[in-house]
C-alpha cells in the first residue's frame, strides 16, 4: 500500500524523514538526498519519485540545494 510506508507516513515521507534524520554531515546535497529517497521508494513500494532539476524557475542552471541541520551556520557565501 502507498500510504503504509511507516509511522503513519506514506512511503515517500517516511524515507524522507528517516534519510533526514539519519544523516550526520554538516551539510546534506538535495543531489544527494534526493538519490537515497528516490531508490529506497522505489525498492520499497510500487512507486518511484523522480528528482531533477528546475530548469525553467530561475532561467540559471547548475545550483544546487545544500541542507544544514538546526544549529549548523552555513559558511560565508555558501547561502
């Protein structure tokens, strides 16, 4: 079942927040994030997220989503 991924969650939100709260580096790549959810979804249900780019938001291209934990201040001109 989609929505039977675990504590209530469906199975996207449920591998989401357990690859959020496993992770232990200061700063968590969307890239990399994105890779761990999509294959774990995707080995665990019938369903299979996609991840890429937003090539049409900004008109720029190459930038990329860098998640730090609560505490964490992100060193200068990485924000």
């Amino acid at each position: 079942m989609a929505d039977g991924g675990g504590n209530g969650h469906s199975v996207f939100t449920f591998w989401l927040l357990k690859s959020l709260a496993e992770f232990t580096g200061e700063c968590y790549p969307a890239s990399k994030l994105g890779h761990r959810v999509c294959q774990a979804v995707g080995d665990n249900s019938d369903q299979l997220p996609v991840f890429s780019r937003m090539t049409k938001a900004t008109g720029e291209r190459g930038g990329e989503f860098l998640l730090y934990p609560g505490g964490v201040v992100p060193p200068p001109g990485r924000m």
